[in-house]
C-alpha cells in the first residue's frame, strides 16, 4: 500500500518560559477586554442617563434666559 503518508512530526514540546510568556499575554489580553467592556458600558450609561440629566439642569434654565438670539451684536439703531 503506497498510498498511505507518513504522519505529521508531532509539535514542539513548549518550554516553561514560552508557556509563562503566553499566559502573561492571555492575561493582558483579558484585562484590557475587561477594561474595554466597562468603558463602553459606562459611555452607555451616560447616555443613557446623561440626557436626561442635561436637560432638566439649573444651569441650561439660566443660559435660556442670558442669550440674546436675534441681537445686532451690541449695534442699536
């Protein structure tokens, strides 16, 4: 039987330092996904609650009534 083929060698054996250099790099990896997912978590809260928050502020009643929409720029006639 000249069909069959020779199997594969089998892969490197991992040394300890490469095998503790992967896992570092899994965990970094982790973290900063961790650390992604809560920034975009945060980003949606605040606009989910931040509109509301906005609109009913004191400060946006009080800059309402200072603006002057429709003035001359100071120039009377």
């Amino acid at each position: 039987m000249g069909f069959l083929k020779p199997s594969p060698p089998p892969p490197p054996a991992a040394t300890p330092e490469v095998t503790a250099v992967q896992e570092r790099a899994e965990q970094r990896a982790e973290a900063t996904e961790r650390q992604e997912a809560a920034k975009a978590s945060a980003r949606m809260r605040v606009m989910r609650s931040g509109g509301l928050r906005l609109l009913f502020s004191p400060a946006r009643q009080e800059g309402a009534t200072r603006t002057n929409l429709g003035s001359s720029g100071g120039m009377t006639q």
